[in-house]
C-alpha cells in the first residue's frame, strides 16, 4: 500500500527542560526565535523558529512529569537539534555566541536537508548540543 502523504519538513522538536526562563532567554535572544504560545496549565512554552516550533516543556509541570527524569549530565532528551540559518558568516556567529556565553562547539562541513555544508555546533543551557547550518558550499 502506497504511503497516502509526502513529508515536507520537521514541524516542530520538544524538549523537556529545568530551567524554563533560562532556555527561553537562550532560544529567544541567542538564537532569535519568538514566543508563539504559552500554555502556562501544563507547563508549554511554543517558540516560532523560522517555518518551525521549538516547544519547551518544564519537566515540573504537568506534560513534563510525564516523561521522567529531567535531562541531566548522565543523558538527555536527543542528541541535537539543527537549525538552517542564513547568511553563515562563521565568524559573526560565534562572536555573537561567546557574547552571549555560549558554550561553543566544533565547526565543520556537514550533510543536511539542503546538502553538504558548513555547520557550527553549539550548547544550550542544559547542555542540549544545537547546530546552526549554513546552506550547501557552491
């Protein structure tokens, strides 16, 4: 039976967190996403990503007690989340990262959805590694 739809891109990630003000702050003004919505009743925070959603999820709150453990030094929720940014300029990404604090991690060229390109690791303030990826080297 043929598959009845297409996939066409990644809707949203969640990610249970500790510290719901310090990731907001992280993702907002580090990252430059925006708030989207707030679900206070079960501990939902919605943050417009470009097309996408990064949904943060207090792990006190209601959805969040239901996935456990909080994310910890021992695992976490996911390896990483990837993010397409434009322009990559690498050197401006990462003085605006270290200007924020940022742990920064290791650069390279890497394989995404739109092809080979450059890509910079970095870590938000739960120790979730995120990459900023540039668009496919001509």
């Amino acid at each position: 039976m043929p598959i009845p739809f297409t996939l066409q891109r990644l809707d949203h990630i969640v990610l249970r967190v500790r510290d719901m003000a310090a990731m907001q702050a992280f993702y907002c003004d580090v990252l430059g996403c925006t708030v989207e919505k707030r679900q206070c009743d079960i501990g939902l925070l919605q943050l417009r990503a470009g097309d996408s959603l990064i949904d943060l999820v207090d792990v006190a709150g209601e959805l969040g007690r239901m996935g456990g453990a909080a994310p910890g030094a021992e695992g976490h929720n996911m390896d990483h989340l990837c993010v397409q940014v434009l322009p990559f300029d690498r050197d401006a990404i990462v003085a605006h990262l270290q200007a924020h604090g940022v742990r920064v991690g290791e650069f390279g060229s890497r394989y995404g959805a739109l092809g080979q390109g450059p890509s910079q690791y970095l870590f938000d303030p739960e120790g979730n590694r995120v990459e900023l990826k540039g668009p496919p080297a001509e």
